[in-house]
C-alpha cells in the first residue's frame, strides 16, 4: 500500500538488516528504523513499534534471522525464540511464527542455517501478503451485496488497525475495503479511536486517507449510536487469536462494538488469515490478555505547534488506572469469520470445513 504515493511494506531485510515503519511516531512522522540485533527486535515488538498480530510474527521471524546473524550457537537460538515469544503474550502469531522459524531450521548445519532462516522468514511474509489479499477479496462479496442492495455508499465501522500496518501489506478488516474501493465501489470507513494507544486514529485513518478512503475518527463510544441511527452497514475487525470453537480474541473494545451491532442488526465480521487460528486452545478465559502500563492512559501523546511530538500527562499522579489492551468477543455474536479460504460461521464446524 502506499504512503505519499510510494509503494511500502511493513517489514523487509535488507543488508542483514531488518527495517520496519516505526508505528509509534506515524502519523506525525514517517521513519524507517533499522534492527540489528534480536534484542532490537524483542524491542521493537514491547514498545509496538510493530504491532498487529501478522506484523509481530513477521517481525518475531526476522528477529530469529538477527539471532542467527548475532551468535550462530543452538543456545542462543533457543533463548532468542523464547525471549520473541513472551515480548507480547496475546496474539497467537508471535509462537506461530516463532515455532515454525525453529522447526524449520532444527538439524540444518551451521553454514546453511542463515540462508534457510532468511528465506522462511521472507516467506512467512509472502504467504501473510497472499493471504490478505485473499481475505480482501472474500470479503467483498459481502460489500458488494450491501452496495447491490443499498446502491449508495456503504459505511463500514473498525476498531483498532487491522489494516495494512498491521500486516504485511492489505491488512486484514481493511483489506475488503481496499478491493471494494478498486472496484469502483463507494465506501466510508468509522474509524473508531482506540484509546489509549489511538490505533483507529493514528494507523487506520491515516493509512485510508494515504489510499484516498473516505473515513471519519470517531470515539469509542459513538459506534452504539451511530448503529442506533442505522449510519453503520456493516462491522469488519481484526483478530489476535481466535479459537477453533470461533471466540475472537481483539483489541479492547471490540466486544462492546459485537453487542451494539448485535442489538441493532449489523453484520459483525471478523477478518483473519489461518495464522491467527489457536486450534489449541479450547476456553475463552485461558488466553493471556495483556495487560500494559498504565501510563499509556495517563499520558495521551500528540503534536505541538512547532512540530515536535509531546506528551502530556491528563489524569493526577494519585489516580489509578487499569490497561487491559484484549478482550473477546464470544462467537454468538460474530456473523462470520472472514479467512484466505472464504467466509465461514464462528464455529468450530465452519473453521474445520474450511481447515480440514
Ligand atoms: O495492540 P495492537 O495494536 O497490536 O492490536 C492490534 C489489533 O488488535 C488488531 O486488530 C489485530 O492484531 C489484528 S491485525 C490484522
């Protein structure tokens, strides 16, 4: 996808380098940060300079490449996974990733190890990009049958950025839109904020207006009575884990969205390629919900008149507060499951059909 008319994409390696967007400065900055090390990785994923369940696991990969590069030793091979895998402990991708890179390259001797670990690397990337591109146009034959029937714009609400930052390139929720607005099909995005980290403003909108998308940022709240007042067609989200009985693990917030939508009769969609599938799993209360620093609440971040990025602190330094970053959202109130293979029922029966 583009940024100021140029081809990107999240992640790519270069030089023995592995150089990604950082996330944390967009919109008001576009800089391109270098890893070298698997340290830097490790880093880059707790700080969400790369976030996003795709992302994090292609990002969770090349940190196994940087491993490599650092210290060819199977010790330091096997403490660099470990360190990857708990650097955020929701979205299943991270111990995907991290185990199929390891799998990969057990028994292969040491002077082929880093050509094998670059290529698996770049083709967990490949498949991530052929996937989404698949769940987008899955997904659009649910905006096209909206548009048939509406034949006016459709407006489809997100939570968070399950778009193409959050990925490789396409992203998930938003890659639908982004093969409807090929089409010709006219479309308007909700973009809902998510506080605190502000996902739906500073990622989602921006990346949609860098595509010439129609959105509007709204605040978390304002998804009930917009679908109260029938200004919402349809809610596309993201997923960091899904289990195979369909529960979505997603951004805080996105259960409250399900239940509106439900209470008001909008279809809710849940976008995911297979890596984001934990057939393991089998209790909604077993997943690892992350739980950040507080000061993520207490301290909102933007730019000042001169153009430098500031942060304030809004609430008393004797305030306590509570950053739960996951929820999940029960698959009662999922009207589909969008993946590469098509559409199918939050269930373990629609999962299976598709993943046999
Ligand atoms: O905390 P984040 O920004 O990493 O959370 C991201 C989300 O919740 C996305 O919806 C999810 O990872 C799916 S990305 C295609």
């Amino acid at each position: 996808m583009k940024i100021e008319g140029k081809e990107y994409r999240t992640i790519w390696f270069q030089n023995n380098t592995v150089k990604i967007i950082d996330q944390t400065k967009l919109p008001h900055k576009f800089i391109i940060k270098d890893l070298k090390t698997v340290k830097e990785a490790v880093n880059a994923i707790k700080t969400m300079e790369v976030r996003g369940a795709p992302l994090i696991g292609a990002t969770a990969a090349y940190g196994i490449v940087l491993s490599i590069i650092e210290n060819n030793d199977q010790t330091f091979l096997q403490k660099s996974a470990s360190d990857l895998i708990s650097s955020r402990p929701t979205a299943i991708n991270l111990k995907w990733a991290v185990d199929r890179m390891v799998k990969k390259l057990s028994g292969v001797n040491s002077e082929k190890i880093l050509e094998i670990a670059i290529n698996e690397a770049q083709k967990i990337c490949e498949e991530d990009i052929k996937f989404c591109e698949k769940i987008g146009l899955n997904g659009l034959k649910i905006i096209e049958n909206i548009y048939n029937k509406k034949k006016d714009t459709v407006n489809i609400l997100t939570h968070c950025n399950a778009g193409w930052l959050a990925t490789i390139n396409w992203g998930t929720a938003t890659s639908p839109v982004y093969h409807a607005h090929k089409k010709g099909i006219p479309v308007h995005i909700w973009a809902d904020e998510t506080r605190p980290r502000n996902q739906g403003a500073n990622l989602t909108s921006y990346e949609l207006n860098e595509e010439g998308i129609k959105n509007t940022i709204i605040t978390d709240n304002t998804g009930g009575i917009l679908m109260q007042r029938g200004q919402v067609d349809l809610c596309i989200v993201g997923t960091d884990r899904t289990l195979s009985n369909g529960d979505v693990c997603n951004k805080i917030g996105t259960y409250l969205k399900a239940l509106a939508a439900k209470d008001n009769n909008v279809p809710f969609y849940v976008a995911l390629p297979s890596s984001t599938i934990d057939w393991k799993t089998k209790n909604s209360k077993d997943i690892p919900i992350e739980e950040r620093n507080s000061d993520e609440l207490s301290k909102v971040e933007g730019i000042d008149e001169d153009g430098n990025i500031k942060k304030v602190q809004i609430y008393p330094n004797k305030s306590s507060a509570l950053n739960l970053a996951f929820d999940v959202t029960p698959a009662k109130y999922i009207t589909g499951l969008i993946t590469e293979k098509g559409v199918c029922e939050a269930s373990e029966k629609g999962l299976k059909n598709l993943f046999k």
